[in-house]
C-alpha cells in the first residue's frame, strides 16, 4: 500500500486559468507516476472541471478556482472548488446535433473518464469531484 498523496492548487477565476490547471494535472500525472491511462483521464477531466468553473460559475470577481489531488490506494480524487452559485447537471441528450455541439459535453466527459463523479454544495459555492481508477477494466482478470 503505497502513502496517500495530497495536493492543492488555487488559480484565478479567468479563462488563462484553464490551459495552468491542464498542465499541472499532467505534471501531477508524471510527479507521482500515474499509469497513461490515467494521465490523460486525469487531464481531461481537470480541464473540463475548471472550464466549467471559470465559464459557467456566477461569482465575484477575484474570486479562485481550487483544484484538490488526493491519490489514496487505486483511487485518484479530483476536486474542484469555486464559489459560484449553481450546480451543474449532465445534459442528457437524443439528438446528434446537440452530441455533436461545442458546448456542454464537459460533464459527459468527465463522466465517461471517471469511475464516479458529483457534486458537493458548501456554504459558498460548490466543490465537483470525480474519482479515477488507477487499474483499468483492461488490467482485470477476465472470466473464461
């Protein structure tokens, strides 16, 4: 059993704030030698997190974006605070055109990437985590 692994990260509430969080997820990865698979996951969910934070979020100007690591065992937790109100919901969709649109597929993402995801409501704003696996369903011994 390897020591559990902790991290925090503040970043401005502004768009340059994304390409920063994308960059330290991945340094992150490379750091404490997460396995490919969860790099890119851990990638992709970071900046899909703190997009939504800095674009969607209603707050006050000055106000930060928290990006928490917490590698415990197999299991990677990415959390990402702000103080914005609302709460965001994965949009559910039938029809291809909206699949296919630019904007509002980050929850899809990071839903799909992770093992689990949602949504912490705190007195000010809201913390969204989701949980990555440090094995694959790929690694798992298959039944014959």
């Amino acid at each position: 059993m390897a020591e559990p692994r902790s991290l925090q990260v503040r970043y401005r509430r502004r768009r340059p704030s994304v390409p920063a969080a994308r960059a330290k997820a991945r340094a992150v990865a490379f750091d404490w030698r997460l396995p490919p698979h969860v790099a890119d996951s851990l990638e992709w969910v970071v900046t899909e997190l703190v997009t939504n934070a800095v674009i969607h979020g209603r707050a006050t100007r000055g106000t930060y974006v928290l990006v928490a690591y917490h590698l415990d065992d197999d299991l990677l937790r990415v959390e990402v605070r702000d103080a914005a109100t609302g709460t965001p919901n994965l949009i559910l969709s039938d029809t291809l055109a909206s699949d296919l649109a630019l904007s509002g597929c980050g929850l899809k993402i990071v839903a799909a990437l992770s093992e689990s995801w949602g949504v912490t409501q705190r007195v000010i704003g809201k913390t969204v985590w989701a949980e990555l696996a440090m094995s694959s369903k790929e690694d798992e011994p298959h039944d014959r």
